[in-house]
C-alpha cells in the first residue's frame, strides 16, 4: 500500500525534477492539477550574499499551495517533492537538507547516491524518501539504507537514464520489494501511465513532457525543439556529465557538434560544485527522454496534466471493456 502522502493524487503520477527546468511555477502548477511537484534543490542558486534561495522556493510553494488548498477545500493540491543531489562533489547538501528539514519537505527524492543521513532527515521531519535507480543493486542499497520507495529509470527516460528495460527492471525489483515504486522512461501519454502500473508500477514518473509547458524555466527554443521531435532524436552520451544520458540531438548539431560521434566521458569528470566549469556551447545541449514524440505543442501545465488524465481514464475503460468482451 502506498504511504498517506502519495494517495489521493488525481492520477498516479510524479512530475519529475529537471535541471534547470523545474522551479515553482511548475512545482505550483503540477500540485494544484493533482500531480507531485518536484524541483532539485540545487536549482535555487542564488548569487553571493542574496538570501538563501530554496529558503524562499519553499515558503512560497508551501504558502501558494496552502492558499490554494483553503481555497479549494474539495480539491486540495498534490504534495511536492525535493530532489537531492547526494553526490560528493555537492558541497550545498548538508545545508539543503536543514533547510528542507525545517520547511518540513513531505517528499524526498535522492539521487546519484543513498545516504542513511539523508533519509534520517525526511522520516525526522515527517517525510518519506524515494530514491532513483537504474539497477536492482543500487536498489536493494537504497533499502538498506532507510529509503521507503524507489524511482526505477528505466531505458528512454530523459536525463540520467539507465540502461535497462522498464520490463526487466520492474520485475526484478517487484520479486523482493513491496513498497512504493514509481517507473521513469518514456512516459508521455495517460495509456503508459496505466501500462506502468500493469508491469508493477505504483505510480509514472514524466520528466520531459513538461518541458514544453508555460510555467517550465525552458528556452522557448528548447520547449519548440521537444514538440518538434520524436525518440529518433535522442542521443545518449556520457561526454556531458560524465554519467550516460539522453539529449536532443538537434541541440547537438547547435552546438557545432555531430551527435553520431561524441566522445566518452569518465564519471569521476562529475561535478556538481557550484564552481563548476563545463565548456560554455554545452549551456544550450538539451536533455530529453525518447516519449516527447506524444508532445506536439507547448500548453499550461494543468492542460497537460488533464489529457493524461482523460487518456488514462479512457485506457482503464478500454482495458475493462476488453475483459467484459472477453469474458462474454
């Protein structure tokens, strides 16, 4: 059974935490269409000597929603996630993490690492943890470490995705664990938000949709380059981050490079220091996952969030129908 916390959403999806991409309007617009909102917290970064950034995210996310839930006493808004970048080169993770902890964050998603301290930190302020993984190693080590649920990126998910198909993946998993468990990879329309939860899922995990949305902190070349493209235009590349992930190969080609030959990068090249340095045609080299072929225009986030709702309403009717037909 899922935890309080995830029960009750609209449909069962989490809206994924982008790069760059995912601030509070999105995180705002995605709770109040019924749907977890997530940012990663290191999208707050502030200049030297302003105020703590995610300090002000959180308020104002926690006070809209607060406001809207008054408001809106029938149809209170979704509850919102942080993403925590639990990687050793994060020197802002320690001070992320009191500061989610004071705000009360109610979920909390680790990735690029499983930390008991970090999990310590959402049970102690009343949260829960979710950990992304691509295996079924690294996901028995989030259990083990005090995780209540696992986000399984499978193969054609944007971002960091793994390598593995969302089949094997699942099952796997499924064989010894019990708890929550949302799906990543490819996930675009409300049919393969139902087709996630018959292969084991709990709930969807959409990343690149929302990129083509209006609260998205996107470029509007990048929002037109996700609704002009299809799963043939992913490229995976570690060259990037140093840690495989899909991008879009036209912003590849803007960049003066050729998709079809980038070179290997190692993962110790990984950095998430907030001095960090990467090569400046590489601030307009654009991830997405392989399910952006189901996205042809760039809408408000609630209007993307209520045709995944009227598509998987209809998927789940089509599939009960089918079972009547044969049963008949």
């Amino acid at each position: 059974m899922l935890p309080p916390i995830l029960q009750g959403l609209r449909i069962p999806v989490v809206g994924s935490p982008m790069f760059i991409v995912s601030g509070p309007e999105l995180v705002i617009a995605q709770c109040k269409a019924g749907i977890v909102g997530s940012f990663p917290a290191l999208n707050a970064r502030e200049k030297d000597g302003d105020p703590i950034l995610l300090e002000a995210w959180l308020t104002r996310i926690t006070e809209e929603l607060d406001r809207y839930n008054q408001a809106n006493p029938d149809r209170p808004a979704a509850p919102f996630a942080v993403n925590q970048i639990v990687h050793r080169s994060n020197g802002r993770l320690e001070r992320d993490i009191e500061i989610c902890h004071r705000h009360k964050v109610p979920i909390w998603i680790t990735s690029l690492g499983a930390r008991v301290e970090v999990n310590e930190a959402a049970h102690d302020c009343g949260g829960i943890a979710l950990h992304d993984v691509i295996n079924n190693v690294f996901a028995k080590k989030a259990i083990e470490k005090g995780a209540d649920g696992l986000i399984a990126v499978a193969a054609g998910a944007g971002g960091h995705a793994g390598p593995q198909s969302p089949f094997a993946l699942l099952q796997e998993i499924r064989d010894w664990f019990n708890g929550p468990l949302l799906l990543s990879g490819a996930i675009a329309t409300g049919r393969a938000v139902l087709a996630a939860q018959v292969m084991g899922a709990d709930l969807a995990y959409i990343g690149s949709p929302f990129i083509a949305t209006d609260e998205a902190n996107a470029q509007p070349d990048y929002k037109r380059m996700i609704a002009e493209s299809g799963a043939m235009d992913i490229v995976t590349s570690s060259l990037f981050t140093g840690v495989s992930g899909n991008y879009l190969a036209p912003s590849i080609r803007n960049a003066g490079m050729d998709p079809d030959a980038l070179d290997h990068a190692d993962a110790e090249t990984m950095s998430f220091s907030e001095g960090a340095k990467k090569p400046k045609a590489w601030s307009t080299i654009w991830g997405a996952g392989q399910g952006i072929g189901a996205i042809r225009e760039t809408v408000p986030a609630a209007t993307y969030v209520n045709r995944l709702a009227d598509e998987y309403r209809a998927a789940k009717a089509g599939v009960v129908g089918l079972e009547a037909a044969r049963a008949g």
